[in-house]
C-alpha cells in the first residue's frame, strides 16, 4: 500500500535554508499529482505547493512564492520542498501527500481534500 515517508525537516534560523525530501512507494508514483501541506501548531492544515505528475506545472501558495520550490523524480519516486529565506511563520509540521487515484469533479490539483494519503509529516521550526 502507498507510503510517504518525509525527511529534511530541523530548527533554524529566519533567512536559512531547508530541503524536504519524500520518499515515495506502493503506488504509481510517475501518475500520481504531489502536494506539500502544512500544520502550523493550532491552525489548520494549509496547502503549501503542488506538482503534476510530470512535473512540468507547479503550484504555491501566495506566502511562499518565490522562496519556496517543488520538484520530483519519477525515476527514483521522490519529491522535494527547497524552502530559502524561511520565516517564522513558516513554522509548521509539514507532509508529502498523494492525490486520489480518481479525481473528483469539483476538486482541483490544489485542493487539499483531493490528496487522501499523508506522510508522517517533518518538523521545520524557524526561529529567532
């Protein structure tokens, strides 16, 4: 059955870098559209960015643009978050997901509830 399995998460500072790497199996990894989500400690899950299944379009949410870039290997089922200039309010846990083998009709690439299975999420805390 399908596992993602996050890493690359750490406590820095404002400014500093991160890379997330998910490491993906059990599913059609190379036909499958991948999000990035986040959970800020008492707040709601919020999308974070999110790549087709060819990894010719992407997508971000407005408050990273520009600091945040996703990309995948298909050849090695893996995603990638590289996240500069990071802030405090980046502070969140933050998991790979997987979208629905089927998508719904209303739902789009950048809708959260469109992705039904999450890692176990990797902690990025940026702090002062």
């Amino acid at each position: 059955e399908a596992q993602l399995v996050e890493s690359g998460g750490g406590v820095v500072q404002p400014g500093d870098s991160l890379r997330l790497s998910c490491a993906a199996s059990g599913f059609d990894f190379g036909n499958t559209d991948m999000m990035w989500i986040r959970r800020a400690r008492g707040k709601g899950a919020e999308w974070v960015s999110a790549i087709n299944k060819g990894g010719d379009s992407t997508y971000y949410t407005d408050s990273v643009k520009g600091r945040f870039t996703i990309s995948r290997d298909n050849a090695n089922n893996a995603l990638y978050l590289q996240m500069d200039s990071l802030k405090p309010e980046d502070t969140a846990v933050y998991y790979c997901a997987k979208r629905r083998a089927k998508p719904s009709l209303w739902g789009t690439i950048t809708t959260i509830n469109e992705y039904d299975y999450w890692g176990q999420g990797t902690q990025v805390t940026v702090s002062p």
